[in-house]
C-alpha cells in the first residue's frame, strides 16, 4: 500500500436545495451518509441515469456522498478549454485539493484520511455531467460551445466520488493522507 | 459492461450471536445494512484488524455487509487441502454461487442483481481471517494443519464482500446477473 500527502485548499458545500453549484466554507462535518447540510447527503439517494439498471428514482444505497476535485485537474480542464480558471464551485466539489494530480485515477477502495480521524473511502471517478459545463459558459459567455467542450476536456479529470468511512470535523488548510488501493494487495 | 449469469446454489445466515458459522435457509431479505438477521448485518462496525489505520473498535462504515463464495473456488480450495469438500457454512458465507468460477476477482464497484430487484455491489476480495480454517479442521480430524494451511489455499479463492445497493427478497435458485464493472468504462 503507497500512501500520499495532500492539502485540503477549500471545503465546499452544496445548501440551497435549488443548484448543485457549491460555496466555501472554512470547515465541515462529516458524518456517515456525507457532509452535515449538503444537497447529496444521505445513506440513500433515488438512482439516476448513471444507475440504467434500476428504474429512475429507486432508492438505491448513495455512494456519491462527497466529491473531490483537484486543483491540477482543474487546471488541465481550464487549458484544454482555453479559459483562464476553473473553480470547484462550478463542478459542485465538496472538496478542492492539491499535491495530488492523479487524483481521478484513485482506485476504488483507497481511504483518504483526515488530521481529526475522519475518514473517507473512494468510490470510483466521477463520471461526466452536463450541468458543470453549463454553470462554466456562464462565467465565460465569449468562449463558445464551453458546455459540450466541457465534457471531453473534463474527461479523467472530473475527481472521484466519495463515501464516509469514519466521521469527523474537516478544516481548510487540513494535510490528508491518501492510502491508495492496490488490487495485487487489496486493504479491508 | 460485461455482464455474465450465475445461479444462487444457496442462502446462508449466521443468526447465533457466538458464531461466525452460517446456516442454509430457502430464502432471505437483502436491506440497507445487509441481511436482515446476519451477524454482519448493519451500516456500520467496529474496526478491526483488517483497518489498522483506525483504532481497533473504532464505528466505521461497513462494506463487509454480505459475504458471496463461489462453487468453483470452495472445489478448488478443497483440492488444495486434500479433502473432499468445503462448505460454504465453514467459510461464514451469505451467499453460494455457481457458474461464475472468476468471483474473487470481480471488480469493485460491480453489480450483482437478482430477479427480484433486488442488488448488490461488490466491494473487493474478502481478505482471508483464520477462523474458516479452524473450522474446516474440525470436519476433517484426521488431515494434518487445515487451520494454517487455509490460509494459503484460500489466497485469492474466499470470495467477495458486496453492501446492499437496493433492498428485496432473494431466492435459493435465484438466476443472478453480474454487471462486470471496467475501471477504463467505469459505472456508477
């Protein structure tokens, strides 16, 4: 098992229940089920059209509960777009780190610890959307066609989804370690 | 997305608080947690050695919910201690499948449904403990260091642990699909 230092540059968090566009906040909570207050906390969700094998709207066990996004990621989507930045807020990130660039090639399994003893476990990449492109054309209305643009330039580059293994208090600024996964030498 | 089709050969619960050995029955109910009335049923756990990154006892989520061997690998591993067979009942399996000989290395993030609606997705190898080795000594007395010699002959042939993604009644004879995750084509 390789084991990584990361920083936590923002906290983010998704609490007008109308848009899926995050904000800053100096520290959260996480508990089991997700981020205390954020619009994709829960144990459950209902399925959606990343889930095509349960009708739309079942109850299914959330194993999107936080996302995390990398500054060198969003780096990389900003070049391949020719914008000047991309900001967390818009892909909807709970999570904005860096010192870890392959971020999104995370394999499933790996724990991503917390100075507090929280602790979350990866869930996989998150896969591509339409509504980050949208909320990006927005913030560079010169820039054509960003919103379907965004969907190739994005892609392994959109971080990971996340559930919580232990829960705990999360603070800008916090040193993570990241436990990557090796299936030769799988962790438990 | 491979998807291959295997049959449930039997349904296991251990509902003896002092015991990890499972029993058969005809049927079960798969809910958020695990099955309903197993040892293993809950959304979370206390840590224990396999999470060395927490303090042993430590609520944890829990991935190890419900617990699958397959046929083939309980044939192989009797092969390899030299003895006639190895039940699922010694190994504390849920679930005894057959028709899919490469379980153990279903990926993460895999899908196993059955005809009820009911699903699982798979959460990695169950990483080898040594009480089924003590188990098995017990049922075959005059074979010398089954307990210790388990160890080697279940490497990579224990099965999987799998969390429930969606509640419903399973069936012994239950024909199941396997929705074979591809980390280059992830689902989620």
């Amino acid at each position: 098992m390789k084991t990584s230092l990361a920083k936590v540059n923002a906290i983010l968090i998704a609490d007008t229940p109308e848009h899926f566009v995050t904000r800053k906040v100096s520290s959260g909570y996480l508990e089991f089920g997700g981020m205390r207050g954020d619009r994709h906390f829960g144990i459950t969700r209902p399925s959606d059209s990343r889930q095509p094998m349960f009708p739309k709207g079942t109850e299914i066990f959330n194993r999107r509960q936080v996302t995390i996004v990398s500054m060198e990621d969003c780096e990389k989507i900003a070049e391949g777009l020719g914008v000047e930045c991309i900001s967390p807020e818009w892909l909807g990130a709970n999570l904005f780190i860096s010192g870890f660039p392959e971020l999104t090639k995370l394999t499933m399994g790996s724990r991503i610890l917390f100075p507090s003893g929280a602790g979350l476990i990866c869930m996989g990449e998150n896969l591509p959307c339409t509504y980050p492109g949208e909320e990006i054309q927005k913030h560079y209305q010169h820039h054509p066609k960003l919103a379907s643009r965004f969907v190739s330039a994005g892609y392994k580059r959109r971080g990971i989804v996340c559930l919580v293994e232990r829960p705990g208090e999360i603070f800008e600024g916090d040193e993570i370690q990241i436990l990557i996964n090796d299936f030769m030498n799988p962790m438990q």
